[in-house]
C-alpha cells in the first residue's frame, strides 16, 4: 500500500480544513487528531512497538500543548477548568 500518498493526500485536506476553520472547528480538528494519536499509541503498547508508541505520545503531548495554549485562561478560567477536568477524567493512561 502506498502510504506516502495517503500521508500527501491528508496533508492537503487538513490544509484544506485548518485554513478555512473557525477556532471552535480547529479545537475539534485538534481534538480528532489527539483521539487518533492515541489509538495508535495504543495499537504501539498492545504490538509492543514502543519506539513508535512514544512517537505516538510525543505527539499527542504537542496536540495537548496547542490545545491549551489556544485557550485564553484569563477570560475563559471556569470554562477551562470544566474541559480540562473532562479531558483529563476520559483520557486513558497510556
């Protein structure tokens, strides 16, 4: 399988996606790429693959870093603590 050309192809569509997106749509953007990160850092600890696994979490910590840096803490303090508290009590341990 050829999976350059999948990587090029959903490197455009993201693209496409992040460059028209309001900031609501690039959190749910982030958010679907931190859900996917972390399945494959699963599949990497159940194939025992852990190089890969913690590429896997390397990226998942950079997707989390842009998450809460895009947030304004000042203006949004109660609105924060309700989604980290979410996001923290459905994240799994990986």
């Amino acid at each position: 399988m050829d999976y350059e050309g999948y990587r090029d192809y959903h490197a455009v569509n993201l693209d496409a996606q992040t460059s028209t997106a309001s900031p609501v749509q690039l959190m749910v953007l982030l958010m679907d790429g931190l859900l996917e990160e972390m399945a494959r850092a699963r599949a990497h600890i159940e194939q025992r693959r852990y190089e890969a696994k913690g590429r896997c979490v390397s990226k998942c910590i950079d997707i989390l870093n842009g998450l809460s840096s895009s947030l304004d803490l000042d203006a949004q303090a109660v609105r924060w603590q309700k989604t980290s508290r979410a996001c923290t009590s459905t994240v799994p341990a990986v």
